[in-house]
C-alpha cells in the first residue's frame, strides 16, 4: 500500500463519526456496520438498520458519503443496505439506552426512583384514575410515591387525590442557583403520596391552559428539574393521550423511565394504544406491561356485562410482546372516588381489589424498588434494559 493510502481501518474510524439522530450513538458502536473495506479507490460499506424502511437513511447516507469521501485515494462509496435481526435490534437498544442514562442531564428524581410512565394512546380510557389508584395502593403499602400529571392541557390528579392547595416554593440556599417547587403532600398510611400538577398552580380547576407543544414540554421539564421532591420510591406520570411533544420530553429527559400502557376492552382502543407502545419502542423507554381498565361490568347477583367489548388488553399485550398486568372492572365506585377525593384502591369491592392487586404485582415482580434488589442505585443505572424486540 503505497504512503497516504487509506485502509480498511481508517474507514472504520471515519464511519465512528456518523450518528443514528434517533439513537445518539456511532453506527459503528451501534454495531450497525457489517462492513467497511476499499478496493480500487472505492469503499465499500453495508449499514444494517433498525428497519429497512429507516426514514432516516438518506441522512445516514450522506453522512457516510461525506466523511468516506475525504479520506485519501477514496473516490467512490458504494453503500450496501442491510436490516438489523431482532436479537441485534436488542442489543442496539440495550446500548442506546445505557448512553442515554450516561448522558442525560441530571433532574430532582432520586437515582433510586423507579419511574413509570402511564400512557394511553386515546383520552377516555381512565389513564388518570389508574395512575392516582395505583399511587394510592403503593402508598398503602408504605412507599413514598409521586405523581407528576403530565397531562397538562387535561389535568385532573388533584381533584381525584383531593388535593387542592396551591403549589408554593422555597428560597434558593446557598448550594442553589434557583428557588424549588415544593409538592403538595397526601400522607396515606405508612406511606406518602407527592403531587405536582398545573392544576395547582392556575386559579380554579376550570382554567383553560392554552399553552403551545414547546410550553408543554418546558412544563414538564420544570416539573423535573424545579421540584424539590425529596425521598421517592416511586414516580407516577399521568402522560397525555398520544405521542406528541411531552411523551417525547419525558424519553429524552427521563431515560430511566419505564411505561405502563392503559387501554379498555375495545378494539379501537387497542389498536389506538399499539402506536404509544411504538412510541415507547423508538424512545428506548421498556413497556412493563399492559392495564385493562373499565373491562366487564358485574351486577350484585353476579352476572357479567362486557359493556366496552372483551379481551382487548389481552391483545394488546400480546401484540406488543408484554404482560397483562391485570383488568379493572367497570364499577361506579371508581368515579365516585375520583369526584370525592378518595381513590377506590383504599376501599373495599372489585375494582380496588384489582388495583391493589397490580400493585403488588409490580412492587413483588415488575418493577420492585432498587432497595429490594440489594444494588446500590449506581449500579442499577449500568444494567442493561432489555426491550421488547417486536
């Protein structure tokens, strides 16, 4: 190889320059470079993608043609398209989330905290009252949990936890630069419950926010970054229907956060819920499972009624690859709680039985406090999530 000739090395080396947008991390890192060799002054170079129709392989393409083709005695790039397997797409997942935990900036949520996402592809499904119900069943259980409702434009967490101060802040102190949001705070047995909401902060519940997409993104993050929200085990965002500007704040923000989809019985649900499960899979963000709510109605003499259809949770877990985490039935005590203040989980009949029984599941089995674990909460950070791969 005659003096300033270029090598099979070199164009390695150059190609660690191109990034996945999506993924934030080198293709050849990423394990997206099958190969990469020179003959005749023409590099050759196959690219495995996450999916054959990647709508971002025209910029992948000009990014490797640019940077081939500076080096010395390279006057043409061949590209070669290949697609990643499921088990690859795994591993590349694995390692963009890992980056992603490296790289984020940090926020007031303890290390420790798990951090669940409660997502709806569609509004009417009683993602709210799940998310409250659950925080109330955690809290039951002697865990410190907070909501954060996320669900700017339809907030209405402090209605159902019957929380209805106004949200205060504490000076800066001397190893701060600015002042912190301090939550309003609903003791529930042993436990605690830690609400913040932009319904605490506008002047009655009917208050229109008319807020844009990059407000409500700069909201959440305020949520994150200015409150003060101590000790947690546990953090419950109630997320808007669909996948627009917040969902995508919460994954670039939040790494660590992991999803719970929420759907009822109806196939138009279903199918309307596929898309955040999708939303989750290109944000790296691990689906933990999936939540029927308002499934069979059950008069007091026993007989059941599929008012909203049957076993569309089933299939949704079953399509996304996830566990039905559990079915909550249509009973009139969920609203009731919800309007008073007093989430059903803390009573007593069918519905609260469900959601206590989630909870267990995810405290025991799903995602169970890092305490439990017996890992210090910096090790937790550099264990590999395993996504679904569907």
């Amino acid at each position: 190889m005659s003096e300033g000739s270029t090598d099979d090395d070199q164009v390695l080396a150059v190609l660690r320059e191109v990034m996945d947008p999506e993924l934030h991390d080198n293709i050849v890192d990423l394990g997206m470079v099958r190969s990469a060799y020179v003959q005749d002054r023409t590099a050759h170079v196959t690219i495995a993608l996450t999916t054959a129709g990647c709508p971002l392989r025209a910029t992948i393409k000009r990014d490797c043609e640019s940077r081939v083709l500076a080096l010395n005695e390279v006057e043409k790039v061949q590209l070669h398209w290949d697609e990643l397997t499921a088990e690859e797409r795994t591993r590349v997942m694995e390692r963009a989330r890992s980056h992603a935990r490296s790289s984020a900036a940090p926020t007031q949520i303890p290390a420790r905290t798990r951090v669940m996402a409660v997502a709806s592809g569609k509004g009417g499904v009683g993602k709210s009252s799940v998310t409250v119900n659950l925080a109330a069943a955690l809290a039951a259980q002697g865990f410190i949990v907070g909501v954060l409702d996320a669900d700017i434009w339809g907030f209405s967490v402090p209605r159902m936890l019957g929380v209805e101060s106004r949200l205060n802040a504490r000076p800066a102190n001397s190893n701060e630069d600015r002042a912190k949001i301090i939550p309003m705070e609903r003791p529930e047995g042993t436990g605690l419950i830690k609400v913040v909401s932009t319904g605490l902060m506008v002047d009655t519940e009917e208050t229109a926010l008319m807020w844009r997409g990059l407000m409500l993104a700069k909201a959440v993050e305020q949520f994150l970054h200015d409150v003060d929200w101590g000790e947690l085990d546990y953090l419950l965002i109630d997320m808007p229907p669909g996948t627009g500007d917040v969902q995508m704040a919460l994954a670039r923000l939040l790494p660590q956060a992991e999803m719970l989809v929420i759907t009822t019985p109806a196939l138009s649900a279903q199918k309307v819920a596929v898309r955040v499960a999708d939303m989750a899979t290109r944000s790296h963000m691990p689906v933990l499972g999936v939540i029927e709510n308002m499934s069979a109605f059950v008069t007091p003499d026993g007989k059941s009624w599929a008012v909203f259809g049957e076993g569309g949770g089933q299939r949704l877990a079953d399509e996304i690859g996830v566990p039905l985490l559990g079915s909550i039935p249509l009973e009139t005590a969920v609203s009731t709680g919800g309007d008073s203040g007093r989430p059903v989980a803390l009573d007593s009949g069918p519905a609260s039985e469900a959601f206590r029984e989630i909870a267990s599941l995810i405290v025991n089995e799903i995602s169970p406090p890092i305490d439990m674990e017996q890992c210090s909460a910096s090790s937790m950070a550099e264990v590999p999530v395993t996504l679904r791969n569907n």
